[in-house]
C-alpha cells in the first residue's frame, strides 16, 4: 500500500538505542520481478512468482517502515577476493542489471552507497581477527551489481527514495556447490562477522537494516521449469545435475521456515546438515542473520526482556522449481534507546503508520495471498521520551 510521510510537531520525540531497527531475507531469482512474462503467464510457476513478488513488495514497504539510514545487503553472487572471505565495497555508488540467464537486464538498479560507513565496518571487522577485505571497482566510480544485489534491490525503492544507502558485503566464495561444502567448517566464523555487524551497528548513529540476499534449495528438479513458445522446456532454466527432486530439499526448506518462524538453534542446525546436498547459496547468510539477532535478543533481555520475533511472509519452493528459486522472508525488529545526540542530527519525515506500534500491517494483497502474513513485529522498548523521533530527509 501506499506509505505517506508528513512531519512530526517539533515536541515529538523518542529515544531510541538501536543495533539493528530490522531484517530480512528475499531472494534473487528474477522470475519474480514480472510474474505476467509469456513464460510463465497462466501457470502455476507464474502463480508461484505473483505470491513472491507481493511479499517482496511487503518487505520494501517493511524496509522503509524501519526509517533506515544504511541497508547492509549481504550476497552471496557479488565480486570476491582469494585474499578474505567477506569483500564490503568501498565504493560510493553501485549500479547493474538483473541479468540472468541472458534475460531480465532491463530492469536496472543504481544506488547511492555509504563508503564511509563501508570503510568503518571493514576497520572493525577486521580489528576484531575476522576474514574480510575491501574492495573498490573502477577507480571509485559506480561498483558494478547483479542479480544477487539488485532483484532484492528492486523491491526497495520506497526506502531508497527517502534517501537510505547501502553497503555491500559479497560473502564467498562464487560457486554454490563450494558454499555449501564450506558452510558447516566455518559456521563459527559466520556467525562470529554476524555478532561483529551488531556491534558495529550499536555504535553508529545511523539506523541499520540487514538485508540477506538469498534462495534455498537447488535440487527440486525440472518439472517445472518455463517453456518457450513451443513447448519444449526452456533450456537455459533446467539444472542438469538434478534433473530429479533431490530427497533432501523439502527437509531443508522445512528446517528452514521453522528457524524463521521460531528462531529455533535446532531448526537452524537442521538446515545447516542438509545444506551441502540441497545446495542453497543463501544459508551462511541466514547463519550471520542468527547471530547477529540473538547478539540483540541478549543485550534487550539483559535490559527489558522479551524476544526477537520472526514471520514468514511467502515460501513457494516446488512451483519455482525450475532453478530452485524459493523464498522464505525474516522480519525481526526490536525497539532501540538512541543517544540523544542522535536525534538532534537525524531527522526525516515519518512514514505512514505510527513506528510506536506493537504491530505494522504492510500489504493487503499479501496478506489476503495464501502463506503470506505481511506484518512486521517488533519487540519490547527500554524506555520512553515524549513521542516519535523526528528525521530530516537525506539528501538524494
């Protein structure tokens, strides 16, 4: 729906203390960004990617909800280096193109990126023993972008409008099946850059969202893949190593909504055993988007009690089987104290419903779209002063 802004009377004001206002997970398969496209238009395939892009559009509406001033978007398809596991970009500005199968490069994204807040995070991870390095493409100019980056990126125009930047973390290395393989040796590390990225978030005075960039299973088979115009099944779509459902695929995406709905260590565990046959690129990012929550549930526990939440906005993983491409969507957002420095320097207009609310709705057409519950939930608060917080626009 349509968020509007207006400004707050000058008395308006809360306190906030804020790690992280928020996250999410959405994925990257272009198919969603045109559900109507010949290929899939009439088809359960089609069906599939409408119900994925209303929750995408739910989650942006999410993104802006939060009033972030930085977007760190993790991807695991983005420029990698031999030197260090996670490559952040030093660049001001990124741009690209959905490209993807040798279609969907009309839809282009361009984005204003924070180079200083890239350059303090990159200082911090690697002050504290982390595998990380910085890198910077074509002499500062724009940082190149896509599918992994910009389909999710698609979806956040709202935020991006109101003048929030991003910064890039590219998690390697490039291949999905070498992913997979890694991901329980250095589980540990992960979620260690996962606790890291929270620490650095509680000390910035800027509003951070953590966006993960991911798809679950690879392995559902063919059946459904796109067809062309005659019939035949598009090639460019089909997986020639598991032309066949694999039987672990539905265990792994069950494990893995579980974990999202729950938060559940076990779920989560669960998913990391099967992750090597199902062949899912974003599960080390789910394993830093533990971290990094429970990193927060503990310090607002110590505090005020009460914990993080998560919900399960859309998860179609059989009908976009053709290349594995599913979704399973994370809210969590917990209520923040501020210093107060922060609120005479930062300030915005509000965003259409009121960010003291126990609960936001986001979409009416995802919510009234089966297995889509478009909310955002937010956790307890420490403290109050006066009202909402007031936000200057930044510039665009």
């Amino acid at each position: 729906p349509p968020c509007f802004c207006s400004p707050l009377p000058p008395a308006a004001a809360r306190v906030f203390y804020m790690p992280l206002v928020g996250a999410a997970i959405m994925p990257h398969g272009a198919l969603i960004l045109d559900p109507e496209r010949s290929e899939m238009a009439g088809t359960p395939l089609g069906g599939a990617a409408r119900r994925l892009h209303e929750a995408c559009f739910a989650a942006g509406c999410a993104v802006r909800a939060a009033h972030p001033h930085l977007i760190i978007l993790y991807t695991p398809h983005g420029l990698h280096s031999d030197s260090a596991d996670m490559c952040i970009y030093q660049n001001s500005s990124a741009s690209g193109s959905c490209d993807w199968m040798g279609a969907w490069g009309e839809y282009r994204v361009s984005v204003q990126c924070d180079a200083a807040a890239a350059r303090s995070l990159l200082t911090a991870l690697q002050a504290g023993g982390h595998s990380a390095a910085g890198l910077t493409a074509f002499s500062g100019y724009d940082a190149p972008l896509r599918w992994g980056e910009c389909v999710p990126l698609s979806f956040l125009g709202p935020a991006l409008s109101d003048g929030a930047k991003v910064v890039v973390l590219s998690h390697g290395p490039a291949g999905t099946l070498e992913r997979a393989a890694v991901v329980a040796s250095r589980r540990s590390a992960t979620a260690a850059v996962g606790e890291a990225i929270h620490d650095w978030a509680a000390g910035e005075e800027q509003r951070v969202f953590l966006l993960i960039s991911a798809d679950l299973a690879h392995v559902h088979g063919n059946a459904r893949a796109p067809r062309r115009a005659d019939g035949v099944p598009d090639p460019r779509y089909l997986n020639a190593r598991y032309a066949s459902p694999h039987a672990c695929a539905e265990p792994f995406e069950r494990a893995v909504a579980r974990w999202v709905e729950t938060g559940s260590t076990a779920a989560l565990d669960g998913a990391v055993r099967l992750a090597r046959e199902a062949m899912c690129c974003g599960i080390e990012g789910f394993v830093l988007l533990d971290a990094a929550m429970r990193r927060a549930e503990a310090a607002h526990t110590s505090t005020v009690g009460g914990a993080l939440q998560g919900s399960l906005l859309a998860h179609e993983a059989r009908q976009l089987a053709h290349c594995g491409r599913s979704g399973s969507r994370l809210l969590r957002d917990a209520r923040r104290h501020l210093p107060a420095r922060w609120l005479e320097r930062r300030r915005r207009p509000s965003c259409g419903r009121r960010f003291g609310g126990a609960r936001t709705r986001l979409s009416r057409t995802a919510a009234a779209a089966p297995q889509v519950r478009a909310h955002l939930l937010r956790g307890p608060r420490r403290a109050r002063v006066g009202g909402r917080p007031r936000h200057r626009p930044r510039d665009r």
